[in-house]
C-alpha cells in the first residue's frame, strides 16, 4: 500500500473532492482520505432512493479520469505523530501517511443544545434524519416535525417529504423579520432562490421554537413555542438542528489557530500552520458552492498554482457574502440556553445531568467531576453543548482523536509503521 504523497487531503465532501481535482491538475500524487465508506460527504449522501446529485456524479468522474489521485474509504485519522505524518487505521491494519502538504477539508458537525425528552427514541438531528433516511431507514406515513435554525431544516424537510413521510411543521427560531432580510437579499443568488422555492417552504414558521419532547418509551409528541403561545403537535420523529459547528480536533492537534471555533486561513486558504491548508465548513458554514471554490483554491495554492488560485477569489467572495448573511440571520435566541431543566440528560453517553454540569466551573472541572464527555463520542456532543450554553473554553485535541486500536497507541511513541 502506498504511504507517501504530496498532498494528502483530509475529507471527500465538496471542498475535498474540488481540492482533489484542482491539486492533480499539476500532475502531483494526491490521496483522500474519509472516514465514510464512500465519497460525497454528509450533503452529497446517497442512499436507496435519493441518487447522488448531478454536480456530485460530475465530481466523481473527474476523480476518477485522473491516474494521480488515490482514494481511501473508512480512514480513521487517530495522531499526528511525527511532522508531516498522520496515523491512519484502516479496517485491518494502521499506516503512517507522509505527506508534503495537508488539505483539511473536515467539514462540521450538528450542534445539539439539551432540552426535556430529547433523548427520546425518535428525536434526532435535522442532519442526522436526513442521513437516516439516505441510508434506508423507513419514514413512509410517519408524522415528522423538523425545528431548530437555518437553511438545513428545510432541507431535511424536503428530503423526509421525499421519503413518504408527513411533514407536519417546521419550526425556525429565528424571527419572522430576520427571515424576511434573509429572503430579500436572495435575489443576489437566484440559484439560492430556485432551490428554496423547491422545498417545502409553506412548512417553515419562523420565531417558533421546541421546549419539550414528550413519550413514554419513545417520541409521542413535542412541545413548541409560539407567537400565540404554546403548542402541542402528536408525531413520530422530531428532527432538531440548532446550526454547524466546524470539526477541528484534527486541526487542533496540528497547532493550526482557531478563531470562533473555526480555522483560520488566509486569502489563499493557508492555516497558521507552513505546508496545512483548509477550506469548507471546518473555517466557517457557508453551503456546498462556498466549499468546492474554497477546495479548488487550497488545491491550487498546495501545488505551486496560486494564478489559477487567484482567478477563484471573487467567485469566493460572493459566497461568503451570502455566508455572511446567513449567519447574521439565524443567530440563536437567548431562550434556547434556557431550554434544560435540572434533571434533563446533557451527556446522553455517561448519562450526566445538566444539573450535574451546571455546578461545575470549566468544562475540565465538569469532566474530572461528573465524567461528562469521556464517553464513546468523546465530548463531540456535550462539549460543544457546554461552549454554547457556558461560553467554557475548551481544551485542545489530544491523541487519539477516536478510540483505537492497541497496536496504533504503540505506533504514536515509536517509529513509523511503515518503516518497520
């Protein structure tokens, strides 16, 4: 198996994929990695009955036409051992990958804020039912509230009406005026205009908010604050997405500086770090056409081709200006700090109470007491939680990143394993 590469890069959704073709074009040897068993990442999944987008299929082709790009499925990262290395774990064995240049392209994650009943069998992520649905989990005739912040609810609305399913209510916290700006300023990207005349958009009630989910064994119905006051909605799923937060435990690892919980990168999108590149959702939300301009200009600047880097900067621009907006338009309400109650689960892995965590000073203070965030997901949900609701620091990623095996722990304080 090959081991070294000039530019490894680290994702294969949208901004990962574009780095992958941009970089080759200099005839360099380019590898993706991904942690998935295949390529597209969490917006260009495919599933039983949704086929994998025409600009995705497009993608794949020039990946695949190029003879210098290799690809590696269900890659776990696990270190960063040595300078210019990462510690791989495939399904049967663990390499050490050399590298000349690092393209981070590690997308971002859900952000979850705790409320009664939400975890309840049945309540999940407006990401998270969409992933479910892609991968052939059966919706048909089920009663679905989507709630939460942001473009992606309409999105998982869309997606859950695809599949069969009774899209009873989408409910957006944002204000009913703060949505209104954010739809005045679309006619700048007619494109933006178009897909969100395709979904579900009569659904979507802004300064709506969930405050309680309610069953017995599972979901039976859910809780929602209105402008006319509280309501009460019988359903079968609830789907709640409170916006992205960016992945950057890996960058972390690799001193790379973060600012508001992203990457930092510069106009040709450098990290602080010599020869570590990012682009995507991992420095900062703004949509699937923002992440392929800002993969393909890392690809270019990684590879020595900064004028075909540069020739992408105003196209970049204007998606970041809409990047911009919405962000200033889906801010979070205070409220939804609010939403837990004393007994309600914060860390649904070691079972740790928001009561439990509210005592504490820091988020080390929290771990060390109640053991909040050393379960199987290693803090990605409750910690981020906890910066949100506590505005706590959180400390830096340390290895292994993931759960590991015995044999790759060795491989961190020796030698390489390749050159064994």
């Amino acid at each position: 198996m090959k081991t070294e590469y000039d530019i490894v890069i680290v994702g294969a959704g949208p901004a990962g994929l574009s780095a992958a073709i941009a970089a080759a074009e200099s005839g360099q040897s380019v590898v993706i990695l991904d942690n998935n068993p295949q390529a597209g990442g969490q917006i260009w999944r495919a599933g039983p009955i949704f086929p994998v987008p025409e600009i995705a299929q497009e993608k794949y082709r020039q990946i695949q036409a190029a003879p210098n790009i290799d690809l590696l499925y269900s890659a776990k990262i696990v270190a960063a051992p040595f300078a210019g290395q990462l510690l791989i774990e495939l399904a049967d064995t663990s390499i050490n990958l050399t590298y000349q240049c690092l393209i981070l392209c590690i997308g971002a994650r859900e952000l979850f804020l705790p409320f009664p009943g939400w975890t309840l069998p049945g309540v999940t992520g407006a990401g998270g039912l969409q992933a479910l649905i892609k991968a052939g989990t059966p919706v048909k005739a089920e009663r679905v509230v989507i709630a939460g912040s942001g473009p992606l609810l309409l999105a998982s609305a869309d997606t859950a009406q695809k599949a069969g399913a009774e899209v009873l209510y989408v409910a957006e916290q944002a204000s009913k005026g703060a949505v209104r700006r954010f739809a005045f300023q679309l006619w700048r990207w007619p494109a933006k205009i178009l897909q969100a005349l395709s979904m579900p958009y009569r659904l979507y009630q802004p300064d709506n908010y969930v405050i309680e989910a309610i069953g017995k064994d599972r979901l039976e119905r859910v809780r929602l604050q209105t402008p006319k006051g509280i309501v009460e909605i019988a359903c079968d799923r609830l789907a709640c997405g409170f916006g992205l937060v960016p992945n950057t435990q890996l960058a972390q690892l690799l001193g790379c500086q973060l600012k508001q919980n992203a990457i930092v990168v510069d106009e040709y999108q450098r990290s602080s770090v010599s020869q570590i590149f990012a682009a995507g959702e991992c420095t900062g939300f703004g949509g699937s056409e923002l992440s392929m301009v800002e993969g393909s200009i890392a690809g270019y600047t990684a590879t020595g081709q900064n004028q075909k880097a540069r020739q992408l900067f105003a196209q970049r621009q204007r998606y970041q200006t809409f990047a911009h907006l919405l962000g200033e338009s889906f801010k979070l309400r205070p409220e939804l700090k609010k939403l837990a109650r004393p007994d309600t689960i914060f860390c649904r892995c070691e079972d740790v109470s928001y009561a439990k965590v509210l005592e504490r000073e820091s988020w080390i203070d929290a771990k060390l007491h109640t053991r909040c965030g050393m379960g199987a997901c290693q803090g990605s949900t409750c910690a981020t939680a906890a910066a949100c609701l506590f505005d706590w620091q959180l400390p830096n990623a340390r290895p292994p990143l993931l759960p590991t095996r015995v044999k790759s722990l060795i491989a961190m304080s020796t030698t390489p394993l390749n050159q064994k």
